[in-house]
C-alpha cells in the first residue's frame, strides 16, 4: 500500500493540483491530509471542494480551526489573522461544517496523522527540534507518525536517542520510531518554492520527501488581487 500524504494546503489551489498530478504519475492507493486546507491563499473553496470529492481524509490545522472560530485569532500573526478574517468571509456553511468535523488525528497501517504535535494536538505545538519530537514520541504508540504546521520537510528518528534528518528519503527500520514533516504544499518555508509532500510506501518501508513546481506567479498574483496582505504572495515566490 502506497500513501500519498500532504498537507498546510492553505488556499494555494495552484500548487495542489500540481502535488495531485504528480500523486497520479507515480502512484499512490491512497492520499490522507496534515491539515490547513484553508488560510493564507486565495482560493479556500476550490481546495476544500479538491479534498472533499476526492475523499482524502484529512486532520484539522489550527488555520481550518480558527476560521471555524475554534482557535483564538490572537494565537496568530497579523498576516495569519487577516488571511483568516478573510477566508472566514468566503466560505459557505457547508464549508464550514466540513472544516469543523475535521478530527485532530487519524490513525492508518502502522501509522498516525496530526497537524501539529501528538503532545497536545489542540494547542499547536510545533515539531522542529528535538525537545518538541520527544514530546511527540512520547504520545506515540505506532511506530511512524506524519505532521506538518511548520512548513519544514524534516525528519526525526528515534531509537535510543533521537537524530534528526535532512534526507528526501529514508527506509523505515523495524527497531525504530518516526516522525516525518512532509513539509507544506501550499506554502513551502525552507527556501525551495516548489510544493512539498510525501510518499509512504508501508510495503517497501521507506518514505520519499518530493517536491512539485507549479505556476507560483499564478496563486501570488491571485493573492494580491485577493486583497490579501502582498507579504504572503512574495513568500510563496521566495518559498520562505
Ligand atoms: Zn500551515
């Protein structure tokens, strides 16, 4: 079984149809989402309504959370909070709905799904050093567990101690645990602008960090004539 997962979507429509063609070339039985399907990008509906009739299952992110009103705004930065305020006044109450039935993890083969940390999912912890992954660990009863939240495509392992890993690939070792960010579709924060996701084959034990171009002129220009703060398109050219 081979998992495409994905996710911090965030309005960018552009990227994520980019991320599920390229799910189509090289294969995948099934595609689960991190979460933050809305929030900084221009096109929440279209991504939501790509998620949805796809059936992809997907966590909650504290964007899909707050535009719900189920996470303070002030937990945001003012280009965070006005993308939100936005958002919120875009989508229709069935989007809505769908955001707020969204579970916080899910648990698959050998594997758990959250947003942002396992220690606490609700409050948003982030997992990018060792501290936060051995809080993470500790909450961890399968052997691998897939997060996004920071943007970051990285990887932590644990056995005996904990390591952390820059590699775009990795095999998965039976006598250790796993957390994998797979980094951000929409979004991505680690100087490469093109979309990020991973592949998980349970078969083969291994994961693959990929990255996707897209038309990223495309979701910045729709930014701007979105309204939207002009920050958030000049990240998305810059991928920080
Ligand atoms: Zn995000």
């Amino acid at each position: 079984m081979r998992y495409a997962i994905l996710g911090d979507i965030h309005s960018n429509n552009e990227a994520l149809r980019a991320v599920l063609a390229d799910v189509e070339r090289v294969g995948a039985d099934r595609i689960l989402c991190l979460g933050d399907i809305v929030g900084y990008g221009a096109e929440p509906g279209e991504c939501i309504r790509e998620i949805y009739t796809r059936r992809i299952d997907s966590v909650l992110g504290n964007h899909d959370s707050a535009v719900v009103g189920h996470t303070p705004l002030d937990w945001f930065n003012d280009y965070a909070r006005a993308a939100v305020v936005w958002t919120a006044g875009r989508l229709s109450g069935e989007e809505k709905k769908y955001l707020s039935s969204l579970p916080l993890t899910g648990e698959y083969e050998g594997f758990t799904i959250v947003h942002s940390s396992l220690a606490a999912p609700a409050e948003w912890n982030y997992v990018t050093g060792i501290i936060e992954a051995m809080r993470c660990f500790e909450c961890l009863t399968a052997p691998l567990c897939f997060v996004g939240h920071s943007h970051m495509p990285v990887i932590f392992r644990e056995s005996g101690g904990i390591t952390r890993h820059m590699e775009k690939a990795i095999r998965i070792e039976k006598n250790a645990h796993y957390i994998v960010n797979v980094g951000s579709v929409g979004q991505p924060r680690d100087g490469d602008p093109r979309a990020g996701y991973g592949l998980y084959d349970a078969g083969q034990m291994s994961v693959e960090l990929r990255r996707v171009s897209y038309d990223v002129r495309k979701a910045s220009a729709a930014i701007i004539a979105a309204g939207l703060p002009e920050f958030l398109a000049l990240r998305l050219e810059k991928g920080y």
